[in-house]
C-alpha cells in the first residue's frame, strides 16, 4: 500500500472523532455551581390562630402544621428568601427569611395579640454547635399574649418554695434568649417571672409537652428550646392558655 494511501485511510479513521469531540467541546458546558443553603424549621405558636396552616417559601409549600406542630430542618437556597403562611387560601403572615449558608433558624408563627386570627412571624438564629461533653443547651422564647415579661428559665430548686438558679437573663415577649449549658439530666425546669415581688414560678416546664407536669430527660449533647406560647386570661380555653413546650433540635 502506497503511503498516501495509508495516510487517507489513516485520515478518514481520525476524521469522525475528531469532528465529534470538537461538536462536544462546543455543546457541553460546565454545571452550575450549587446553590449555598441554610435551614429552617418552622413552629406554629400562634394560639389566637389556633387552625392548620400551610407554610410557603418562594410560593413552594413546605409544611402543613396544626397549632404546636414544628416541622423538622427544611434545606433552603441561602439569601434572601419570602415566607407566606396562608389559613386555607387566605394569606395571614408574610416575612422576608435572610438566610445565610450552612446556618439554621427556627421561625415561629406566633400572636403578637389576643385579636382572633392574629398572626406574625419570628425568625432566630439556632446555634447547632455541639456542647460540652455531658451538657445539653436550652434556651427560652416568650410567645405567650398578655403574659409577664420579661421572663426567666430556672433550674429546681432544693429548698422547697423557694426559685432555684436562672438558666437565662431576662427574655422579653417576642424575643429568644441564647443558648446555656447545662448538666443533662432528668428536670422540671421553671419558668420563672422577673418583675413580680417576690418573684415567682408562672409555669412548670415537666415534660415539655405543655401539660405542665413530670420531668423531661435532657439527654447529653441534644440541644433544646423551651417555648412559652398561648393567650393569657380568665375567658381563653385551656388549650390556648400559656404553656411551656419543648422543642428538640437534633
């Protein structure tokens, strides 16, 4: 076989690849980057809206919660992000989330008053760090309407009648103290007011179901937020009255 024979042979073996990869160089591009997320669980604390609710984060749904309910950690882009909470069709509470990457929050539908179907929304920052071997970390959210404020967390105390020692500093409504540490163990942790005299328990935490009774065992390296939600006064039906739940982060 003559050599340029072999070379058009040669060629028109060549020439299909290498017009296929340079049709592939053209088409293919790279991935998109993935997104930054955050997470959010959402909480409906809001007793004077005490009816299901559908959760919305960029007019996706995310969650259908009856009063008390929480969702577990809801992935999410990081940024900017619109959260709507609608009672059947009808849109009740809407808030810009800022979320930030690889950070979690916790945000609360709560009643900012004793008005029927009153509803707005509270988003803190949830500190998931570990805590020290043998600890657990609890921290207090006041929701509850009419209420004292500010109140306290308080461990038992070994002196009967008497208030044991603070957990928190003082936690106004509608607002979160941070995350303390604190031996695990089994507890009825109080809730504790701050401008009364003498000071005194407003409610049992027990355990952590808002019946107010029992203990609840904080287990080593969990992390805990006790949340006082629901209406204060004489007329409000037992199950909307201030109660002390537990809600557990990991």
């Amino acid at each position: 076989m003559s050599t340029s024979s072999l070379f058009r042979r040669t060629l028109q073996v060549l020439l299909p690849a290498t017009l296929l990869l340079t049709a592939c160089g053209k088409d293919d591009k790279p991935a998109d980057p993935a997104p930054d997320k955050g997470k959010v669980l959402l909480s409906h604390a809001a007793a004077a809206a005490n009816t299901p609710v559908t959760a919305f984060i960029n007019d996706q749904q995310v969650g259908q919660l009856n009063f008390g309910q929480s969702t577990a950690y809801l992935s999410t882009n990081a940024g900017t992000q619109a959260l709507r909470i609608n009672s059947g069709t009808q849109s009740v509470a809407t808030q810009v989330l800022t979320i930030a990457k690889d950070q979690n929050y916790t945000v609360f539908a709560y009643s900012p008053a004793a008005t029927i179907g009153s509803i707005a929304l509270l988003q803190v920052p949830d500190d998931l760090t570990a805590p020290p071997a043998g600890q657990v970390k609890v921290r207090l959210v006041h929701l509850a309407v009419g209420a004292p404020s500010p109140l306290r967390l308080s461990v038992p105390s070994p002196i009967p009648g008497s208030l044991g020692p603070d957990i928190t500093t003082d936690v106004e409504f509608t607002k979160a103290s941070a995350f303390t540490n604190l031996n695990a163990g089994a507890f009825n942790l109080s809730v504790t007011t701050v401008n009364t005299t003498p000071r005194a328990e407003l409610l049992a935490v027990g355990d952590g179901t808002g019946a107010g009774t029992g203990t609840k065992t904080f287990e080593a390296g969990k992390i805990y937020t006790v949340v006082v939600r629901g209406i204060s006064g004489g007329a409000v039906p037992a199950a909307q009255q201030p109660q002390a739940i537990i809600i557990q982060h990991n």
